[in-house]
C-alpha cells in the first residue's frame, strides 16, 4: 500500500497552507485571542461589543473553499475527496491554530443545512464535553444543563455536562466500538494535533539557529539538539500513522494514531517552551498557545485512555 502523498494532494495541502496563513496569520491571531479576553472580561453573561471570538466572515470562506464539504459527494455540493485529503486540510488548520468547531462543522456537512458552506455553525457533544457552545448555531448530541468550565486555552471556549452521555457503551469483556463521527473526529483531531506538532519544531529549529549565546547559536550546543531531534522523531513518527489510518480508517489505526500524534503535540510544544528559554513562556510568544492547544484537543472523545483501551481490546482478540 502506498501512502506517499499524490501531486494533487500536496497541490491541495498548499492550497489550503496558503489560504490559512494568509488569511489567519499572527496578526488576526492576534487579534482573536483580543476579542477573546473582551468577552471574558463581561459578567452580564452577554457578548461586549466586538467579543465574538469566532470570525464569521472567515468561517463562510472556509466554506466557500470547501473546508466542510471535502468529503461530502459532488452530487450533494461537496468537493468529492476522501478521509486522507480532510486530513490534509485539519493537519494545517491545526498549524495556524485556527479557532471554532472546525471537525464538528465538517462532520456535520451533509447532515446540517449551512454547515458545508460556512453559514452555520455546528458543535457537538463529546467526552463530557463542549466546545464553543455559546457560539454555535446547531448542538449536535445533548448539551442540557452543560455549565461554562474555565478554559486553559483562550481560543477553545468550553463547557462541561453534569454526566457524559457520550461514554463509550460497555459490552462485556469487549466494549462496543465507539461510532463512525466519533472515529472520524478523533482522527481529526490527531490530524489538528500533527499539524501544531510540526509548527512548533519548526519554530523551535528556528529559534535554534537564530538565537546566540556565548558568541554562537544554541543550536550548536548538544542538548538542544536532542531536544530538537526528538520533535522531530515524534512528528514524522505521529505523521506516517496519522496518513496511514486516513487510508485504512481502522479503528486501532485511528486509535495508534491519535496517541501517538497527542503525544508529538504535547511534548513537541513543551520541548520548544524549552528550546525557547525563558521567552517561551511569555504572552508575546505563540509557543504556549500551541501547548494549551494540544492540552483541549487530548481531552476529546478517543483521548489516551480510550486510545489504549482500543487497543488493547485488538491485542485481547489476537490472541482468543
């Protein structure tokens, strides 16, 4: 099986790589995550003026591109591709860190009316979870009772629902498998998180080469280059199994793939905080938004603990 990327898929991965970075660049991260602190600084439980964090306007040319309809038929509208080309498209969105309910929007594109063209909005439940409920114009799964939960990442608003009904259904030694969306959104979201794992070794290679201490580049001393190296490890390792069951769309495929690209993401943003020194820390450094990031996105449904009982349930039947 081959799983080198073809010519029109790398067309239509820079296609999006260039519509994204230059539509949501630094400056309009920015400026989100300054709409961001405005709504949270209003106590009356309405938006202050302005502090709508998600980009309508940007939303709808998501899906003028075909962002959310990628995968959904020609017939129906859609653009007619497969799982590895949204892959693709949800690796670079997870690069510039675009904000909103990205997967839930795109699963919901043959389903929800406005959701493959960008006109609506679409969240759903997940994990005792949910992003971007206040924003959202359709509630997928039930959110009744969900309450706000304070966010580590200003661009992921959450809320939290007294009891998840979104669980992982039990069924004797050998649970029952987890739902197509919920397969799908978690390779998605491995895909979000290899997108954030490459950006952040690539801004901390950068940094390397370019910041000098005691007359030369960090990058010439030893332990930075083993921090950089085992990024890089980790990227290229998360990247073949997250191509890999974009193809197959196994669930122990999808299952060792989100693992192992939540892993490449976390790590990979704490090694380049790292890398970076002190600075990495600071607000005016876009490394710890990556990390907070990586943190929301491992707590979605197929997280490290569903992730290893999956596999595990493969291991358990290989060998009855």
């Amino acid at each position: 099986m081959d799983f080198r990327l073809t010519d029109d898929q790398r067309a239509l991965r820079q296609g999006i790589r260039e519509l994204l970075e230059g539509r949501f660049g630094r400056e309009e991260l920015r400026a989100a995550l300054g709409r961001a602190e405005r709504r949270g600084g209003a106590t009356d439980g309405k938006h202050p003026e302005g502090g709508q964090v998600l980009d309508r306007r940007l939303w709808r040319e998501l899906g003028a591109a075909g962002f959310f309809a990628l995968r959904l038929a020609e017939a129906e509208g859609g653009v007619g591709q497969g799982l590895p080309e949204a892959v693709l498209a949800f690796e670079e969105a997870g690069r510039v860190l675009l904000p909103g309910p990205l997967i839930a929007t795109h699963l919901a594109a043959g389903a929800v009316a406005g959701a493959a063209t960008g006109e609506v909005v679409v969240t759903s439940v997940g994990a005792g979870l949910v992003e971007w409920l206040d924003e959202a114009d359709v509630v997928r799964g039930n959110a009744a009772g969900a309450e706000p939960l304070a966010s580590v990442d200003p661009l992921t608003p959450l809320h939290r629902l007294p009891a998840s009904t979104d669980r992982r259904p039990g069924g004797g030694e050998l649970r029952a498998p987890w739902p197509p969306d919920t397969l799908l959104a978690s390779l998605l979201t491995a895909a979000e998180q290899l997108g954030s794992a490459a950006r952040t070794c690539e801004t901390a290679v950068q940094h390397a080469r370019t910041r000098e201490q005691f007359g030369q580049p960090i990058g010439a001393f030893q332990a930075v280059q083993h921090l950089c190296a085992g990024m890089l490890v980790r990227v290229e390792v998360a990247r073949a199994a997250v191509y890999a069951a974009s193809v197959t769309a196994d669930p122990v495929d999808i299952a060792a793939a989100r693992l192992l690209a939540d892993e490449a993401a976390v790590r990979g943003a704490r090694d380049c905080l790292q890398v970076h020194g002190g600075m990495g820390f600071t607000w005016e450094s876009d490394v710890h938004l990556h990390l907070k990031r990586a943190w929301i996105r491992t707590h979605r449904a197929g997280e490290a603990t569903q992730g290893e009982e999956e596999l595990a349930d493969d291991l358990v039947a290989g060998t009855v």
